[in-house]
C-alpha cells in the first residue's frame, strides 16, 4: 500500500501527530462524558496546548519539506497521493492561521461548551451571547487568513468539507427547499403519516431502554469489543483508533424513538471508521473522507434502514422483551409512530421531511454572521422570523430556538451543511444499493446487515479519506451528488409517489 520511500518516512514522522490526536479524542471524549465540571479550566488548557504542539509538528520544517517533496514525486499510488493531499491541505490550513488564534479558539470553546449548557437550561442568552459573539469573531479572523473567491463562509465550509463551496450548497438548497415545503404541505394535509402519536408521551425505564439500545446495535453488528456506548447531553461519536470507536446517546425518559434512534444514527458514524482498511491505521487516511460523507452513513442507517417498515416488524420483538407497553402496538402502527411528520421547532427531533429545512435557517444565518451581515445581537430574532417562514412555527424561548445546539459553542462554523449533504448522499447510496444488492426492505427484513455493512465498506469505507469526497462520489456512485434521489425517496415513502 505505501511503497514510496518519501511516503514511508512521512507516516513514520506523522505517528507522533497521530498520537496527539489520539490523547485529544480520549480527552474529548471524557471532557462530554465524565470529567467533573471542576475540571473545565485545566482541561481547556490541556487541549489547547497539547493542539498547538501537534501543529507545531506538522509545520515543522524538515516534516514540510518532506511533504513538498513527496507531493513533485511521479509514480505514486492513490493511497500515498492521499496521504501527500490530506497533509498538503492540513499544512496550507495550518501555517495560514496564526498559533494564536488556534489558541484562542480551542480555549474559548472548552470554556464556551460549558456556558452553552448552563444558558440553554436557565433560557438565557445574555449569558452565552458573548462567548458566541467571540466565536464569530474569530471564526472570521479564520476566513480571513484561509482565503476565499467568493464568499468568506467558504474558508470555514472547506474546513469540513473539502472543496466544497457556497454556490455548491447553494445549487443543492435551491433544488431542495423548496420540493421539501411543497411534500410538507401535501403530507400534513393527508393521513398516511401522523403528526402526533400517542407513544411520545410514554414514559421508559432507563435501563430497560438502554438493554434496548445495545441489543438494537448489537443486531447490526457493533464490534463491542472495539467500541462503548454512554450518555452525553449531545449524542456522538468519538474515534480514538481504529479500533477503539465509541458512541453515546441520551435518555429523556419519554418518547423511545428519540434515543432509539440517536443510537442507530452515531451507529451509522462508527461503522464507518470501524470498517476503513486496517492497512490505513496511524495514517492521515484513518478517517472518513469528510463529515458530510460520514453524515450520509449516520443518516443511511438512521433513516432509510431504521425507519423502514421492514425495520419496525424485526425491532418489534426487541421492543415487546423489555419495554412492556409496546406490546398492544403492531409493527405498522411503530413504523408510523417512528415517521411522525410534522413542523418542530427542535432539530435532532425533526422528522424526514422538514429536517433539511433546520439545516437550511442555520446555513443562511452562519453567512449572514461571517459576512457581517448579521449581529449576534439580532440572532433570537432573525432565527424566529426564519423558523416561521420555513415551517410555519416560532420558539417561545430562547432554549427551543437559538440556543438548542451545541455546535456554535465548539467554534463548529461551517458545519451545519455537511447534514444536509449526508442526506442527500444518503439517498444516493441507497439507490446504489438496491441497484446492486437488489430490494432494501427485503434485505432489512432477513437482517442481511452483512451484506449491506460489506457492501458500504466496499463502496465507501475502505478507502478512508484516500479520495476528495467529491471525488469518491463520483468514482463509488457514478455521478455527483445530487439532490434528486432525496426527493425521489420522500416523495415514494411520503407521498407514495413513483
């Protein structure tokens, strides 16, 4: 796999980055988990500095010369042109932002994650206003450093997203926006779906839900033997190695689909990274291709195959063994209990349908932002007048509205469209597969997860972050990604439309 003399010597040198970066993900990891809150300050600390040494290694002369020389060299393969792209991008990114403001954004962000928890339980913004006007600060100081064409949000788009661009985002929302509102309406307006279902308000017990959970993600093949799940206040997924992948979830004691579901979805995210070619351990490689990529994974799981009919009549006795008031409800009643639709005012429990609409306000606000078009100040409201245009709602708090993600208080600016993206990609790869494995629901409902889990490490896993997204795309899918096959699923599951 790595032949090339130059590439060798550059993955020896890059084991001691890597090694940072996996203190770091254990520190995070820990940091949402179970670090005392007295901890915050040091550990804030703690990270900051141990970043600023591991970008102190990746500019380090001698290991930027090795990289420019690698990156002149003929006759390379495509995973040690990957290994030259990846380091290339991560040094250009590096060595245009000062140390300082890497600094500075790592500390203000610990400290702002914490804040951001306090303010959404107590309602207020005042107190998390000027940590997040600090935030937008910086973040521009980023763009600004990074460069751009055409618009400043492209600097930080890129960041997650490789090559990717406002005019791409744009094209895609363009065609999507306004197809969702259109199924919206003609959803809420018929009886296929419900808007209401009487098991939102049943009440679970804890560690009955949790055997739920586990037995759910066991079914779908989650190696516990290189992996935990635990609780955080926002689900996620961590990777400290290859083999050491680790989700969570959240119990709210009410309304089982939401951790159900959470679980599957940061599921989706680890199998990823699980499923990436041992041979790429330790590399720049070791990780999926972008979060965009990585979302169509949590969202092919969650939706297309969680959500299924064919999803609810195998879950169904999982359910009735350990939660006992499912037992009165059959598997068709679960699948539309589980494709509620209606307009929400909260993000992580918005349906199918309006989902995308969420990542849409958040995308348009974070432009206004970084361009300056938009004061913090006016965020609440412009984010109100927003939610009310798109779905026809509007927060009566702070906490329901503006302050119910936590991504602003990590210094995530740029993020928010990489969900948007994972949808689309999702649909797209669902596609694929029924083109190559034949009829999902089938193979859902004969739990052939290891044909579908092999298929996905064949198509998108192996190759890590060997490819551009855009590039592994079209090379894996055939074609670039495109908003169609989104609207061609909603229409068929929703709308029963071909």
């Amino acid at each position: 796999m790595f032949e090339d003399r130059v590439v060798k010597e550059i993955l020896e040198r890059y084991r001691t980055i890597w090694s940072i970066s996996h203190a770091l993900s254990l520190m995070s990891w820990d940091n949402e988990t179970y670090m005392p809150r007295g901890g915050v300050e040091e550990r804030s600390t703690a990270r900051a500095e141990l970043s600023v040494l591991a970008r102190k290694l990746l500019l380090d002369k001698s290991f930027v010369e090795l990289v420019e020389k690698a990156l002149h060299r003929e006759g390379l393969n495509d995973y040690e042109r990957g290994v030259v792209r990846v380091l290339h991008r991560q040094i250009r990114i590096q060595k245009s932002i000062p140390e300082r403001l890497v600094f500075e954004l790592v500390k203000t962000a610990g400290e702002a994650s914490h804040v951001w928890r306090e303010a959404r339980k107590k309602n207020d913004f005042q107190m998390f206003k000027p940590y997040l006007e600090k935030i937008v600060k910086l973040r521009r100081e980023y763009a600004e450093h990074l460069g751009y064409d055409d618009h400043p949000y492209d600097a930080l788009l890129d960041l997650y997203e490789e090559d990717m661009r406002v005019r791409d985002v744009d094209a895609i929302f363009g065609k999507l926006v306004p197809e969702t509102r259109k199924i919206l309406e003609k959803v809420v307006s018929g009886e296929l779906f419900p808007d209401k279902h009487e098991l939102e308000s049943m009440e679970y017990d804890r560690e009955a839900m949790d055997r739920v959970n586990r037995e759910v993600v066991t079914l779908l093949g989650y190696p516990w033997d290189r992996g935990r799940l635990d609780v955080s206040p926002h689900p996620f997924t961590i990777t400290i190695g290859m083999k050491d992948v680790r989700i969570t979830t959240r119990y709210e004691g009410r309304d089982f689909r939401r951790t159900l579901f959470a679980t599957i979805h940061e599921f989706g995210h680890a199998l990823y990274n699980l499923q990436i070619d041992e041979r790429l351990k330790m590399t720049p490689l070791a990780s999926g291709a972008s979060l965009g990529v990585h979302e169509s994974q949590s969202r092919f799981w969650e939706n297309i195959v969680g959500r299924s009919l064919s999803f609810a009549e195998i879950l169904k006795p999982i359910l009735d063994k350990h939660l006992d008031f499912i037992k009165r409800y059959d598997a068709q009643e679960l699948y539309r209990y589980f494709n509620i639709v209606r307009p929400d005012l909260i993000r992580v429990e918005a349906d199918e349908i309006t989902y995308n609409l969420h990542i849409y306000l958040r995308y348009e606000l974070e432009k206004q932002m970084i361009a300056g078009e938009l004061a913090v100040d006016d965020l609440p409201e412009q984010w109100n007048d927003m939610m009310e245009k798109l779905l026809g709602i509007k927060p009566k708090n702070y906490s329901e509205g503006v302050l119910q993600d936590i991504h602003w208080s990590g210094g995530s600016i740029g993020y928010f469209p990489t969900y948007t993206i994972g949808n689309v990609v999702a649909a797209q790869i669902r596609n694929h597969a029924e083109n190559t494995l034949g009829d999902l629901e089938k193979i859902i409902l004969e739990k052939k997860f290891d044909e579908l889990r092999e298929h996905l490490k064949e198509t998108i896993h192996k190759w890590g972050s060997t490819y551009k997204p855009k590039e592994l795309i079209q090379k894996q899918l055939g074609e670039p990604i495109n908003p169609e096959y989104l609207i061609k699923y909603l229409k068929s599951k929703y709308l029963k439309e071909s």
